[in-house]
C-alpha cells in the first residue's frame, strides 16, 4: 500500500516541470536535511561527551590553564637550541 502510494508521488512529481521540482525539493528535503543534520550533531556530541577524556587525563596541546607560561618557556628554550 505504502508503495503504490510512493510510487504516485513519484509519478506525479516526475510530471512536473522542473521549476516547480526544484521548488518542491528546496522547500521539503532542505529543511528535512537540516533537521536530520541538527539531530546527527545532537547524538555525536553527546556520545563525545559520554565516551570522552577522564578527569584525570592530560589536557590537550594549546588550551588555557595557570601552567601555560611555563610551557610556552619550556618551547621557546627548546626552540632556540
């Protein structure tokens, strides 16, 4: 049933000129992807969140934190050899 009705959808669209096509297309799969997109930036983010770094790890190369003079000394020593 559902593919008999999908199957007239896709008749009747495929009759249309293509203005009227693309029209159909920008305004019902765009805001369709958008959705789709906000919801797959949604789930990985929070799976990041869940499986990410353990309190006790390192912090990444180039963040901010009360230490950072000392590295940034610690680089220019090294880079002056």
């Amino acid at each position: 049933m559902v593919a008999e009705w999908w199957n007239g959808v896709e008749l009747w669209v495929s009759g249309l000129a293509f203005p009227f096509q693309f029209a159909l297309v920008m305004v019902l799969l765009g805001p369709f992807c958008v959705v789709v997109a906000w919801v797959i930036d949604r789930a990985v983010d929070h799976a990041s969140t869940w499986f990410g770094p353990a309190p006790g790890d390192e912090e990444p190369i180039g963040t901010e934190h009360a230490g950072e003079d000392e590295r940034s000394a610690d680089l220019v020593d090294a880079a002056s050899r």
